[in-house]
C-alpha cells in the first residue's frame, strides 16, 4: 500500500504562529498528524521584525521536526490582507464579460496601486437582482516578498498562499456540509488584531475584517491599570473574563471583576461593527439573517464571550469545530488540546493543496511565479535553445555568401542615413518648440485651477460648518505624509496640494469635542473633499480635551481632497 501524502499548513497570526502536519488518507480524509505553535512578540511597533521572527520560530520548529515534506500551504493573517467582496452587475446578463470587467473594477476596490500588490479574485455566487459577488483579495507585493523570503530561509517551498477568511470558509464547508448546502451561517473568528466575519450561504461568500480583537483588550486593561503589554496579556488570559448583562453578579474578585468589565466595553464596539457589517450584507448584497453562529479564533476561548455575543446578536453562538471527518493522531492530541479554536485555517489550509473541494485563489508574489514558470518552461528553453544554435550556424553560412552584396548596399544606405539625419535636425527644433509650448499651456491651466479651486474649497466649509460651537481660524493647503521608502521626484504633478490643513477652536458646551465629529461626518456628503467612515479618525489631526478652564479649544482636521490642485507655478 503507498505511503500517505503529508502535507505541511503554516498559520501566520498577528500573536503567534501555528504549523500543522497533515496526512492525506487512503480513503481521501485527513489526518492530523503533529502541530507546533511559537508565540511572536506582542508589540505592534516591533512590526517590521516579523519577517525575522517568523524565520526564527519556524526555523527552531523544522529543526526539531526534520520533516520529509518540504511543500508548504501559507495562511495568512487578515489584518495582512485586503479583502472585500462586492456585487458586480454585468451588461447584458452575460456572464463571459465577467473576467473582462475585473481588471476595471478592481483598481476602484482595491485601494493601493495594483502595480504594488499581489491580487486574484473569485465569483462567489449571485444577489437577487442578477449581480454576481466578486470577492477580491490582495496584499502588498512587498511584504509579501518578505514573508515568503523569511519561510523559504527555513528550507520549506510554498505551493499555495490563502488568506485566513477563505481558509475558515474552506474548513467550514469540509466540517459542516450540510449546513452549508442549506443554510446563512455566521462565522466569527476574533483574533488578537481583527476579527474575521465570514457568512456563508448556499453558493455565496461574505467576509470583512474589522481592526479590534484580543489586542484592543489587552491595550484597554494595560491602559486602565497602567502596566505593560506583556502583563495585560497575562492578566486576560489567566483571569480574563467578559461581563454579562444586567441582572448578573460581577465576579468576587475585584481584579476580575474590573477585568470584565473592561472586556465587556471594550467587546461592545466589536460586537457594533459586526452588527452594522451584517446589516450591510442583508442590504447591499440582499442576504439573508444567519441562521446560527459559529465561535472560533484566539479570544473564543475568553470565558463568557459566546455568552455576550448571544445576548447581542440575538443568536445563539457555539463554538467552531473544524476537526469534524477529520482523525487526529496521538502526537497531535496535545497541539489540539492547547488550541481548541486556532485550528480552522490550518484547516483550510490543508485543503488547499489536496483534490478536496476548496476555494481556489493565486497569492504567490511574483519571486515565486516567476521561479514556478520557470521550471514549467525549462525543457521548451533547453528545445529552443538548441533550435536557435543550428539557426545561427545556418545563418553564419548565409552570412559568407552575402558580404559582398551587403557591401553594394552599405554605400546606397549611408547616403539615405545622411538625407535622413537632415530632415531629423529639423523634426528636433520643431519638437523644442512644442515643449515649451506645452510647458506654458501646463501653467497656464493650472492657474485657472487655482482660481477656481480655492474659493470652492472655502464655499464648501462655510456650507458644512456647525452653526453653533465651532469656527474656523487657518486654512492651509497640505500633502499627506511622504510613504517610507519612496523616492523622491522632481516631477511637478507629484508636487499637487491633496489635501487641506483647517485649524479652529470649538466652544465649551454640552456636546464637548463631539461638534467636530459632526463637522467631519457633514463633510462626507461633499463633493469637494474625501472622508470616508472608517477613516474619519485620521482627518482629525487634533482634538483637544475640555479642561474647563478655558472657553473654547483648538483643533485641527487634515482633509483629502477628491481632485489634487496644483501648487502656484
């Protein structure tokens, strides 16, 4: 009987890593054979050493193991990854344009510079009105590199890179056929920097990451008891909890029961973003309410949070069991004992690289598809090359035979270079001309900009500003921040003015600092400028605290414009 196929998953977390081994039965199940897990440093700052502490973990790991198997499934973490799914309406009803429109959409939906990111997309079913979901997904091209960089030090190969929402939906459907042919299921993956939403229903796919996990409670009890990171972390783990509703005793213990609480407040803005994230699910894509609720990620095993999200969901929430049809090995028994609900995505991972059913998508950053094209096209090169060898001494035969009417002809074409390089002389001095032409028209143009610019940015904010409470003393023009690493250039269009530095004071009343919220939320509806929901919170460059000592307080709101003008010649 042949030996099982293994295959190696790596799990990238914000907090740890976890590396599985599975084994590819007979029969076609799986097997889980071993797991290891190396915790990363916490700190968010110290992200750019990830690269080298994931070679250092995985490193320690495959020496231990010395696995035969070198071929590598990668998931990586969500807050890594862009994902977004969005409804596509095709003209027509002709699903062949589909691939076609792609390309077009995906430089509106995904917000870097295609050029810089590593990008794929799948059809994810239709809505009710006829549009099909489009679910994109990219990373940055560069941290990609590194990532990948970091793992292949350790002697392994990757094969496939998925993303942890499609790797949970994968290992859903493998774990819960049933009710995933049937039924809208809710998972909810809440790890330490974003908690993954994924709905599954028959023949569609939702997901969105919302930015708040373990970690944001971690910073809010460090913050409220003044200690580090590190030690927060231990406190929520050792004698964490999540407070229950009214009407339910907070526990005995003081340091416990502060802990809860700040879980609690800290969990209710979590539990508000997933609310509004189904809400636009069942509006935009025509959803449907799900039917239950499944638990899983790092903080799933905080005490009382299934119960907390029951109370506001309003649904009763279980926790994820993505081992289910899937036999466990004595070696592996304490891996999984110690992760009850880290699994899912080595999961899905596992069977990324196998012929069961999965979610197909191409991450490999461009080192390693081009090395993979390489070694598909190596026998056609070698074919080619020796094709090209006898053309070149067929040719090199030709050649003698032709030197002496290439000699006759030398003589005609030298006398046509000479005619031709006279009329060149004049088409360069005409081309001067027209450059400066052109130069003068460029600012000239950006001079009617600007005169119409600034009194519309002015007419704009004098429309928008509170009525009460709220002035405005400054008007800058401003650029955002350079991004680290990029070069600068001289090239004046990278010189144009997006965006706006407004500075002003806001009278002590009953709403405090919250009129300046108002004034970013007004600005929304503007043509003018770009200030989108999730980013309100980088427009507002300065909020000052009322103190009660002065009448009013300043404030300062960075604002992107939607149309770059350009700065006075």
């Amino acid at each position: 009987m042949a030996a099982a196929k293994k295959i190696l998953v790596l799990d990238l977390g914000m907090q740890s890593l976890r590396i599985a081994e599975f084994s590819k039965e007979v029969g076609g199940g799986l097997k889980l054979l071993r797991g290891a897990k190396r915790e990363l440093i916490l700190d968010p700052s110290l992200e750019t050493t990830r690269p080298d502490q994931i070679r250092q973990a995985l490193g320690e790991i495959v020496k231990e193991w010395k696995p035969k198997q070198r071929q590598l499934a990668l998931i990586l973490p969500a807050h890594t990854v862009f994902t977004k799914v969005a409804p596509l309406e095709v003209p027509g009803g002709d699903a062949s344009q589909v691939a076609a429109l792609i390309g077009f959409e995906a430089q509106h939906n995904i917000p870097f510079p295609l050029e810089e990111v590593v990008w794929d997309y799948l059809v994810m079913g239709q809505t009710p009105s006829g549009a099909v979901n489009v679910v994109y997904i990219a990373i940055k091209a560069d941290l990609l590199e590194d990532i990948c960089r970091s793992i292949s030090a350790t002697g392994l190969q990757i094969a496939s890179i998925s993303a942890s929402p499609l790797a949970l939906y994968d290992a859903f459907r493998h774990a819960y056929p049933e009710e995933a042919l049937s039924s809208t299921s809710l998972l909810l993956d809440i790890g330490s920097r974003t908690s993954n939403i994924v709905v599954t229903s028959p023949g569609s796919f939702f997901s969105r990451s919302i930015p708040s996990g373990g970690l944001s409670v971690t910073t809010a009890i460090a913050k409220d008891i003044h200690v580090e990171l590190e030690e927060a972390e231990l406190l929520k783990i050792s004698r964490g909890m999540v407070a229950l509703g009214a009407g339910v005793a907070p526990p005995e213990d003081p340091v416990e029961a502060n802990l809860a609480r700040i879980a609690r407040q800290t969990l209710l803005k979590t539990q508000a973003d997933i609310s509004r994230s189904l809400s636009y699910y069942r509006s935009t894509l025509s959803g449907s309410a799900p039917g239950f609720i499944l638990l899983t990620g790092g903080m799933a095993s905080m005490p009382y949070l299934a119960e907390f999200l029951t109370e506001k969901l309003l649904k009763e929430t279980s926790f994820f069991d993505p081992l289910r049809g899937i036999s466990i090995s004595e070696e592996a028994r304490p891996f999984v004992e110690s992760n009850p609900n880290n699994l899912g995505e080595l999961v899905g991972g596992a069977l990324s690289i196998t012929n069961i059913s999965h979610t197909k998508v191409s991450l490999l950053p461009p080192s390693l598809s081009s090395k993979r094209e390489l070694e598909k096209r190596l026998p056609w090169l070698i074919s080619a090359a020796m094709v090209f060898l006898f053309a070149l001494a067929a040719w090199y035969a030709f050649a003698l035979h032709a030197t002496s009417a290439t000699r006759d002809e030398t003589a005609k074409i030298n006398a046509a270079i000479q005619e031709e390089k006279n009329f060149a002389t004049k088409i360069d001095a005409g081309r001067s001309q027209l450059d400066s032409l052109n130069q003068t028209a460029l600012q000239l143009l950006s001079l009617i900009q600007l005169r119409d610019a600034y009194p519309a940015i002015l007419s704009e904010l004098s429309a928008k500003i509170p009525e009460r409470y709220l002035w405005i003393t400054e008007i800058q023009p401003t650029t955002p921040p350079a991004v680290k690493g990029s070069s600068k250039s001289t090239d004046p269009a990278n010189k144009a003015i997006s965006a706006i530095l407004v500075k002003g004071l806001y009278l002590d009343n009953h709403r405090q600092a919250a009129v300046i919220d108002d004034f970013v939320t007004a600005l929304q509806s503007t043509g003018i400028f770009v200030v989108e929901e999730k980013e309100k919170s980088k427009v507002i460059t300065q909020r000052s605290s009322p103190s009660g000592q002065y009448w009013a307080y300043p404030f300062a709101l960075t604002i992107p414009l939607r149309n770059p003008i350009p700065p006075l010649p």
